[in-house]
C-alpha cells in the first residue's frame, strides 16, 4: 500500500475544509432553487403584509391586466373632514348649515369622519377620496355638511401640496378623487377642479383615452395615476371625469330621517347596532347584485355610519359631558364608525369572500380608516384581489 505523501494530505485536507464550509453554507441560507421557490412571486405581495403606501405596486402581479373599477381598494369618506375643530366655522353654502348653526360642536361630533390627513389616508391604502370643498371668507375649505376644516389651497396649511407630492412619489399608485364644492351664488364652482388639474399635470387621467373599465396596467403606464371626478358637474373638459360615471348601486344608507323618525328612534333607545344593521343590509344587497348598466362604472361601497338618528342620543352626551370621554362627546361620528368597522372585517374575511361579493368589489368607502389595529380593515380589503378568479 503506497503511503500518502505530505502534499497528497495537503489537498485532501483543503478539499475537507471546503466541503464543510459548503455544508455549513447550505444549512445556514438553504440551497438555491429551494430558496427561490420560497421567495413570493414578483408583484404578489402578501395583503397581510403589503407597505399599505405602495400596496398596488407592490401587488401588480395581481392587478396589471384587471379592469380598475374590478378592483377592490379602500377609500375614504367625508375625507377632508378630519380637520374640523371642535368649535368649527359653518360653510353657509353648505346642506346642513340651517340645523348646524343650533349647535356647531355637535354639529362638528357627526361631521368628522376621519382622524388624519389627506397623505395619512393614502399612506394607510386609502386609493379614492370623497373631497368636498366650500368656498367661504374668499377661501375654500374642507367641509362635511356644514361644519368646515382646514384651508386646502393655501401655501403655508393647505393640504392640496402635499397631495400633490404624494402623488408624484408614488407613480404605481392609482387615486381616484371625488371633487364637490360648495359655493354662493357669483362664486366659481369650477375652481378646485381647475387648480387641482394645474396641480397633479401629467398625472391626470384623460377619459377620452381610458375609462372605469380601463386596466390598471394602461393607467400606469400612461403615467397617468389620478382621477379626478367632478362629482358637481361644473366641468366639461376630457380630465374631468363625469360624475355619472360613479355608482353607489344602492349602498349609501339613507340620511335626513324626519323629526318623528329621530324621536321614534330615541324613545326606542336607538342602540348603534341598528344603524349597523342598515349599513350592512344595504351593502350586501349592493354586492350580491349583478351590475347592469353600471359595469362600466365605478363602484363606491358606501360602509359607513349614518349618524343621523343618532342625534338626541349624542345631546345628551353632551349635557352629560364630564362623564363621557372626548373620544365619544367630541367625535361621535368616528365613535359609532369604529363599532362598524370590526364587522366589516367579519364580513369581508367571511360572506363577502364569497364569489359574487368578492367579483363585485371595487371601491370599499370607510368612516375613520386610519384607525384600525395594524390596518386590518384596508387589508381585508385588498386581499379580495388575491382570491382565486379574481387574480389578472
């Protein structure tokens, strides 16, 4: 037997040496083609998980070939109303400023919807905003009703900037805005369509070009990734988007009840659960019905609280103030949205995945979307795109 020389042990103790570092390698990072196959496809992201901020790019894989009005994405009611003060000015062009005018802090209590701003909002999914602007003191305003926010154009506080910003950084990102103003007579109504045109530029979409069927792909690659729809009817341009083009099919639950239903309703004690009830029934009706006429539009599910019936309970609240929180005396609008909430995640991680629903989803609008655990809600929502059948 011929024995080993120094440099044959040489090799094969290098050889060793690198075999082990090989196998330790492997159990450390895994193979190759076994990590790859562990990896998420490109542009599939996981709801659960999915930067709530740039959801749409991050789920294009899902969404490309899909018609934009096919798909479900969050969005936010009443969305500028997050900057009413407590005691707030009253736009007197407003719907509700006759009854607004009696009590203006608890007119404020069932007008704020939401609890952050504009960028807030589409930094935690929201991907269609229900803008509403009035023109008082020279100036418009953010308003719900009545009771009015912050300035929106103004180039210290205004949010219209920031929107704008946001807007530019986040090109895979399609927002759809619902724009309606209020204004006097001799005002022109036209003017927050025109500026936000000026402002968003490029960005905006063309509907002689694309449409509510339109993929989302086409809009992205367009470069066009902002909707603007005149939800006032003052412009007839081809980027303002006809407000007819919007349908609600039926889920928006029903406001100004008569004085003898908020009396009826009082004495009944009124308990929340009713007015979820009314929203829920509304909404799974809107869903389990086939489209029609309106497939070619958007669909806004309206899944939000209808306080109005609500109103003698929350004066008593208030003559009974140091024993109710401000959560509840001060924002009683986004107190009863968050008892709605948690069972539009029930539903929409039950019932509502079911094929008809779940085909039927576009726009999901929601009172006070920011303030869900982890984002639950916006992401119950998006993950709809991700069910078998609905994937592009």
């Amino acid at each position: 037997m011929r024995r080993a020389t120094h440099g044959t042990r040489s090799r094969r103790s290098a050889a060793g040496l690198v075999a082990l570092v090989l196998a330790v390698a492997t159990l450390l990072i895994g193979s190759g083609p076994a990590q790859a196959a562990q990896a998420a496809p490109t542009g599939r992201a996981a709801a659960a998980t999915v930067d709530l901020s740039r959801w749409m790019g991050e789920m294009r894989g899902y969404l490309d070939g899909r018609p934009l009005n096919r798909i479900a994405m969050p969005g936010s009611h009443d969305s500028g109303s997050w900057s009413i003060p407590a005691d707030p000015g009253l736009c007197t062009s407003g719907w509700s400023y006759d009854a607004a005018k009696l009590d203006p802090r608890l007119a404020a209590s069932i007008s704020r919807a939401q609890s952050g701003s504009l960028t807030e909002q589409l930094d935690q999914g929201a991907r269609y905003l229900d803008l509403r602007l009035c023109y008082e003191g020279g100036q418009w305003r953010t308003f719900h009703g009545a009771p009015m926010g912050g300035l929106f154009f103004d180039d210290a506080t205004g949010e219209a900037a920031s929107v704008g910003r946001w807007i530019d950084a986040h090109p895979s990102e399609v927002v759809i805005i619902s724009v309606s103003a209020a204004a006097p007579a001799g005002a022109d109504a036209t003017e927050p369509l025109n500026r936000l045109h000026a402002l968003f530029g490029s960005r905006v979409a063309d509907r002689t070009e694309l449409s509510p069927a339109s993929a989302y792909g086409d809009f992205v690659r367009a470069g066009e990734n902002v909707v603007l729809v005149d939800a006032s009817a003052t412009v007839d341009r081809p980027w303002a988007w006809h407000a007819n083009g919007v349908s609600d099919r039926g889920s928006y639950p029903a406001g100004n009840p008569s004085w003898w239903d908020i009396l009826k309703s009082f004495f009944n004690g009124s308990p929340p659960q009713q007015v979820y009830d009314q929203t829920l029934s509304l909404n799974q009706a809107a869903l389990d019905r086939e489209p029609g006429p309106d497939a070619g539009r958007f669909f806004v599910l309206s899944s939000i609280v209808q306080p109005d019936v609500q109103i003698p309970q929350l004066f008593l609240i208030r003559l009974l103030a140091p024993f109710f929180p401000a959560a509840v005396r001060d924002n009683y609008l986004m107190h009863l949205a968050n008892g709605l909430n948690s069972q539009l995640v029930t539903k929409l991680r039950t019932d509502w995945r079911a094929p008809g629903p779940a085909g039927h989803m576009n726009i999901v609008t929601i009172d006070d979307l920011g303030h869900r655990p982890q984002g639950d809600l916006q992401r119950a929502v998006i993950d709809i795109n991700t069910l078998p059948g609905r994937a592009a």
